[in-house]
C-alpha cells in the first residue's frame, strides 16, 4: 500500500519555532496574571462624586439617602418594581438574640434594646421578605444575604422558591467564636450571593483572584453604643465594589446601626435603609454624618499591588512582564 505522502512531512523549521512560541505563550507563570490584571471598571475620585451628585432614583414614595424605621416587608413592599441595584440583607438568624448575652462578652450597658427578633416560624419570615427583594431588584442587580447556619436552609429554599440564583457561597471568617468545650467553635457566617438574571447582573473584577473566604476583623469599639451586630464596614464595601457602581441605589433592609447607609456614602452610592428598632435612630443617624461623602472612596486599580510589589514573590513573572 502508499502511504499519502503528507504522512512522512516533516515540520518546518519555521513551523516548530511557531509552536514554541504558542507554547511559551500558552505556559502558566506564576504572578503573571496578576502582574497583568486590571480591573473592569474603574472611576477616578472626581468622576466617581461627579456620577453621584448627578444620579437621581424613583422609588416611589420614598427618598434615597433616607432611613425608615418601619417593618421592611411593607416598606418593600412599596417601592416600585426593579428600582434598586443592590440589597445587602443581614436578618435577624432567629436564635433567640438580644444581644446582651454574657458568652458574648460585652457590656450590656453600651447594647441598644429592642433587638427585632424572629418571632414565629423562621421560614415564613424569610419567604416574605426574599419574594419581595426579587420583585424590586433590577436585572442587573446581586442581593448579599447573610445568615448563621442554623437557620440556612430556610433562607436557600426561600431564594430558590423566588426564583433567585445563589452564584457564590462565601464565607465570612470572623474571631469571636463563642467557647465550647464538645463542639468546634463557630467563627463564620454565611454570605449568600444572589442574582436575578445571571446574564445581566453587574459584576466589576476588581481583583485578579477573589477567592469566596473573606477574612476581615470585626471593628471594635468597647465603649459605643450599638445594637449586638454591627458588620465591619469593610466587609459591606466589599460588596458594594464588586456589584455596584458610583451613584447606583444600595437598599438595606435591616439596617441594625446603619453600616450599609455608611458604606455606600463613603463609596459615592446612594442608599436606603429600613430598620424596626426607632432605638436605634440616633446611632444610625451619628454614624452616617460621621462619614464623609466618597471618604473611602479610590481607584481599585489603586489599591492592588504594583508589578513591583510583586517583584520579590514573582521574579520570572517580572522579568517577562518588563519585557512585553
Ligand atoms: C443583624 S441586625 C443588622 C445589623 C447590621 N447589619 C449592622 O451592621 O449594624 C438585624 C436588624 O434587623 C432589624 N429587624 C428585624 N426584623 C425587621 C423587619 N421586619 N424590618 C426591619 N428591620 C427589622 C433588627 O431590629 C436588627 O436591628
């Protein structure tokens, strides 16, 4: 038989010198990427207050920049469809909390009363107000929910039933685990990211690698007054730089001492908030106008590390980056 003669071609010198380089182009080299990486979006500071001051929000008989102290489900229940961008829920976890409790080890003394409590069935609670978060999310909106794991399979059922999608289970890593002596000691909550429409949803890459565990300290101040569950800022700004953008509308609907409201000034969003305990309208109200409009407020590409810082953990990567 005769072989086709294409069978016993050889390559071309030129043809191997290509594929080599396709090779080398192809070959993962630690750091690279991240050497490279720039994030989707990116606002400078006067940009940023300038998309702000000029974004106006119809949400009905509410105002933006406003809190509420009302049950959430009526007041969701009263804003117009698909008006907000994102909703960062933390609800109470139906564990019975007051917030003075000694495992806790605060001083009752600065924990506001009045905490609002699950009362009755946790899941008919949940269904209520997640059905309404999906009515009043954009397209392109994400909702971050938080919840302990006792009561996690009532708020994913509740998500799944409004027709949500849950794309990231994260955790928050935290280090005030209560003590126990036969169990491990619960040092997480569990951060739910939900969409509604997983083709348009806002997502901004702002780091190269942004794994689903985030370990971030708890702000600590002994001797301000507050409710028992006040979220550190920097966890809330992180939610609010991946899904949103300068001048978008953030609702939070159980505001506790107003961290979302905060946030969202100090980033250049607009925010709602609504919140049941009227104990707590002079925390809130002192810890929004502590904040300065956009004070927290930079470029992302700003806050990753330089190819340079890179350098020392990455010396290939920098060799190969300088010479691109
Ligand atoms: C876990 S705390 C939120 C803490 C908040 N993330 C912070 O950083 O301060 C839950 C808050 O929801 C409030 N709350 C409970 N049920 C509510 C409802 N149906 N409508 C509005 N607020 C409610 C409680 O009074 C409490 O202040």
């Amino acid at each position: 038989m005769v072989l086709p003669l294409i069978l016993n071609k050889k390559p071309l010198a030129s043809e191997i010198q290509e594929k080599t380089k396709k090779k080398r182009k192809n070959k993962y080299i630690p750091g690279l990427a991240a050497m490279k990486f720039r994030p989707d979006d990116d606002w400078s500071k006067l940009k940023a207050g300038k998309i702000h001051n000029s974004t106006l929000h119809n949400l009905g008989k509410y105002d933006d920049d406003q809190i509420y102290f009302i049950d959430c489900i009526k007041g969701m229940k009263e804003l117009p469809r698909e008006c907000i961008d994102l909703i960062i829920a933390d609800p109470p976890f139906g564990l019975d909390f007051t917030g003075k409790e000694s495992i806790y080890n605060r001083n009752s003394e600065f924990v506001i009363d009045d905490y609002g409590e699950v009362k009755g069935d946790y899941y008919n609670f949940t269904e209520s107000w997640i059905s309404e978060i999906s009515r009043i999310m954009k397209q392109t909106s994400s909702t971050y929910i938080f919840s302990g794991w006792t009561n996690l399979e009532a708020v994913l059922r509740s998500i799944r039933e409004a027709g949500l999608t849950v794309l990231n289970h994260l955790v928050w890593q935290y280090q005030f685990g209560v003590f126990t002596r036969k169990k491990f000691v619960t040092s997480h909550y569990h951060l739910l990211f939900v969409v509604k429409n997983q083709k348009k949803y806002y997502f901004n890459k702002i780091e190269h690698y942004p794994i689903d565990i985030w370990d971030i300290k708890r702000d600590y101040d002994q001797k301000k007054k507050k409710n028992g569950t006040k979220l550190p800022l920097k966890l809330i700004q992180r939610c609010i730089d991946f899904s949103t953008k300068p001048g978008d509308i953030i609702l939070d609907p159980f505001l506790g001492n107003g961290t979302t409201a905060e946030a969202a000034k100090a980033n250049y969003r607009h925010f709602i908030g609504f919140e049941m305990n009227e104990k707590l309208k002079p925390i809130i109200e002192n810890n929004i106008s502590s904040i300065e409009l956009g004070q927290d407020y930079s470029k992302y590409r700003d806050r990753l590390p330089t190819p340079e810082d890179l350098k020392r953990k990455y010396p290939l990567a920098y060799k190969i980056y300088k010479s691109i």
